[in-house]
C-alpha cells in the first residue's frame, strides 16, 4: 500500500461533505469546540478525582478544619490568578500546546522542550493515570463494598483509558459531547453532596465546627504539602490553553471559558468541603480511605452505593478532559520537530492526531505499572507541575520586553503574574525540607530532558532522523493519517500574525 493510493482530492470531498473539513481543502484540526465546550471542559477536567480524594490530604496536612477551608479558598483564588495571567499568554500566542508553545517563544526550543518533556511525559499521564485508579476505587464499592481489590482497580483503570483513548482518536464532536454530559453529571455528584451536608448540619452536629483551628499546623512545610493536596484538586485551570486551535473565537471565549468555569469550580469546592465537615468529623477525616464513601454510608444508608456510581462519572470525564488535552500537546511538540514525526499526522477520516492519542493513552497505562499509590503520585507530579508553570510566567515577563507592541486582547498588570509566580516558586522550595525524598524525584524527572534534548533533538544522529521517517510512513499507512497542512509556515503563532482568526 502506498499513500499516492489514497486520492487526497477524493477524501477531502468526503470530509467537506460531512462538515469535517472548514472547506479549504486543507487537513488540519478544526475549531469545533464552542465558548459551553470550553467551560465544560475546563470543569470537567479541573473536577475529577481530586476533590473525592484530596480533602484527607490537606485535612492532614493543614490539621485542622479552619485552615482547611482557607485552603481550599486560596487554592481557587490561586488558580483563578493563574489561569488571568495564562489568558494574556493564551490570546497573544494563539497556537496549541498551551505553556510549550509560550516558553519556547520566550526562551527558545532548549527551555520549551523541558516543560513539553515533564508535561507531556510525565504530568498529564500520570494524572489521568490518578484519575483512572480514583475511577477504579469507587467503581468496585458496589460490587465488593470495603473489600480491597489489588488486581481489579489497576485492570479496570486500564480498561478505562483504553476506551478513552478510543473515543478521542475517533472523533473530537464524541470526546467534547461526553465531556459535557459528564461534566453535568459530576455537578449533579456534589450539588447532592452539598444539599445534603446542608441539610445534616441542622440536623446532627459531627463536631468539626466546634473548634474550627483546633489543631491548626504551624509548619511551612506541612501547609505547603497541605496546598499540594489541594491544589492538586484544581489541576486543569490551564487545560484549555492547549487546545485553543480548535476554539471558536478564542480572543472572546478563552478568557470568558476561564473566568466562568474557575469560579464555579472554587464555589463548589468549599460548599464540598463544608458538607464533608458537617457530616465527617476530624478523626473520621484522617481514618477515611475514600471521604465521599464514608459520607455515603453516614447520610444514606442502604443507597450509599450511588455516591460512587457518581464519582465514577465525575473521574471519566476529567480522564477524558486529560486525553483530549495532553494529546494535542505531543502533537504540537511534533508538529514542532522536538517529538516524533508520527505525532503530527491527522487521521483522513476523523481529522484528529490518532497516533498523539494512541500515546498519550499508553503512556497512562504504563503509570499503573510503576505505582498505585495515589498520594505518592501526587507530590511527585505536584512539584514537577509547579517548577514548569513558574517557567509559564517568567514567559509572561520575557514576552512584554520581546513583543512590546503586539496586540494584546488582555494584559494583566505585571503584579499579578509577579504574585503568582512568587507562589509557584514557594510551592517548589519549601517541600524540599517537608519532603526531599519527593522533591528529589521530581526534579530528577525535569533534569532527564537535559541529555535528552541535546542527544536526540539538537544533535540528532542521521540514523535516528532515518528511523523517524520511516515510522511516520507506517503510521501514514497504518492510520490513513497525513501531516497537518498550514496556512503558512509552521511556527509559533503571535497575535500579530493577521492570518489567525
């Protein structure tokens, strides 16, 4: 089979036919993805297994309820900061792979590749990993109740990513569709968690608020692993910032998608956490292996078995969020020559980057190999997560004194990314005295892309380059996949670039 067999001409048609091509006759990524695609999946990305599995974590860490609850408030207000300063960089760089594409402007490829390496390799897999092993937990609950299944959790996560990964590669119409229904579905979870703990607190005292900081830790390093926790619960603030190629009228709907869904996410998160409070008291907390189940049993009784069918579809949806996003990130590096070649093709028939995909689900999979422990997994992602966005702002500041006079839809005054970025670099310092052994393992993880980018990207050995080819050929064959046809040149888009809608 050769790929002159395929008549390009032929298979445009037929995508121009059913409305999967924008009628240039092009193959590229279409913006499909509308201002309620966007909140939701925001939502249902931020939304997932963190908020079912956090709250113990900071519970812990923080020591008492008070300090909690502000925690939980300043990891939204924190977010939000962080997700205005990114609405800057997202309409002025309009261009997919979200802090990739904006460091690599800044700082040069060397710089981009480290955040595309630690993002790309180790974030987002690892969280859709987290996020299939939290699905996996509460989906077991009704079939063997407390029984803790080994071998079931890690094979029904897998299965999960699996069919994920499938939905993503065959159509982005499928992925956003379900992201929305789920993202409704997860709202449901909590506003019946809510509603109820509302209810139980005129009812019952569970004494948590007796003495709200009772207990309160003084410690830095205890409140920082503490804001790890929580603020691991607000991952995805920054999610649609990847994807903002396939977003309609992105100068409009990105800030609007992120103001919108952040504030939502942070009203809903401390009414959780309240309701939690007034069921679960604090001993309760530290003991619960799962805080929604032990609220479940406390409140409902013989229909506990439906707060972890809902979990259940709260973690899909956020697992789905994660596929579609980091997917269009291995793409961008691709596109971008600091990834594989394969990574750049299109499927001719459902117009998404399969191979991008296929990766992004495997890499998921191999996580469940080197660990299920969720909490470990946590601050190894966390520091790692914080040290690449400290580098997303010091790009904020780099591209005003680089692009002065570009056209920008917003600009932030510079205070604000300053306190933000002064917060970020608190969360990478501070841990190394509460947990070195963490900190140590996720810096060894940022610094392998060092030899990595000087042995395999600038100065790549012909026969590597050789091989590389050779295997974007097969998947073109073995996909029915072609490479992204441009507009122009491929190369980070600016806000001065008039060609960009």
């Amino acid at each position: 089979l050769k790929m002159n067999d395929v008549s390009p001409d032929k298979e445009r048609n037929n995508l121009k036919s059913s409305g999967n091509d924008d009628g240039s006759g092009k193959i590229k990524l279409q913006r499909s993805v509308s201002l309620l695609n966007g909140i939701t999946i925001i939502i249902g990305c931020i939304i997932g297994s963190g908020i079912f599995v956090s709250p113990k974590g900071v519970h812990e860490h923080s020591g008492s309820v008070g300090l909690s609850m502000i925690i939980w408030i300043f990891g939204g207000l924190f977010a939000a900061l962080g997700a205005y300063c990114y609405a800057e960089l997202g309409t002025l760089i309009r261009k997919s792979g979200g802090d990739y594409a904006y460091i690599t402007e800044a700082f040069g490829p060397f710089v981009g590749f480290i955040r595309l390496w630690i993002e790309a390799i180790v974030i987002r897999p690892c969280s859709a990993t987290i996020t299939a092993l939290t699905f996996a937990k509460y989906a077991l609950v009704p079939l063997f109740g407390d029984c803790q299944q080994v071998y079931a959790e890690p094979m029904l996560a897998c299965c999960l990513l699996l069919i994920i990964t499938l939905i993503n590669c065959y159509s982005v119409r499928w992925a956003t569709f379900i992201q929305d229904i789920l993202t409704y579905a997860k709202i449901v979870a909590l506003v019946l968690i809510i509603m109820t703990g509302l209810v139980m607190a005129f009812l019952t005292s569970s004494g948590s608020f007796d003495n709200i900081f009772h207990g309160t830790s003084n410690d830095a390093g205890e409140i920082s692993l503490a804001l790890y926790s929580g603020l691991f619960a607000y991952n995805g603030w920054n999610y649609l910032n990847f994807i903002v190629e396939e977003l309609k009228n992105p100068k409009k709907n990105l800030p609007l998608a992120i103001a919108i869904s952040c504030s939502l996410v942070t009203v809903i998160y401390c009414l959780t956490n309240l309701a939690f409070y007034a069921v679960i008291s604090p001993k309760e907390f530290l003991e619960a292996d799962a805080t929604a189940m032990t609220f479940a049993n406390k409140v409902y009784g013989s229909f506990a078995w439906i707060m972890p069918i809902f979990v259940a579809f709260a973690t899909v949806g956020s697992c789905n969020g994660v596929i579609l996003t980091a997917s269009r990130l291995f793409f961008v590096g691709g596109r971008e020559g600091q990834m594989p070649q394969a990574l750049t093709l299109i499927s001719l028939k459902y117009i998404t980057p399969v191979p991008a995909v296929i990766l992004t689900g495997l890499l998921s999979c191999v996580f469940l190999l080197l660990s299920s422990n969720i909490y470990s997994l946590i601050n190894y992602i966390q520091i790692v997560n914080w040290l690449a966005i400290s580098l997303a702002m010091l790009s904020l500041f780099q591209l005003r004194r680089k692009l002065p006079d570009a056209p920008r839809t917003i600009k932030v005054n510079l205070v604000f990314p300053f306190v933000f970025l002064v917060g970020c670099l608190f969360l990478v310092v501070v841990p190394i005295v509460a947990a070195p052994i963490d900190t140590i393992i996720g810096l060894g993880i940022t610094f392998t892309s060092v030899p990595i980018y000087f042995l395999f990207i600038k100065h790549r050995p012909e026969v590597l380059s050789n091989f590389s080819s050779n295997v974007s050929v097969f998947m073109q064959k073995f996909f029915l996949a072609v490479p992204e046809e441009a507009e122009e040149e491929l190369q980070m888009t600016t806000a001065v670039d008039d060609k960009i809608d």
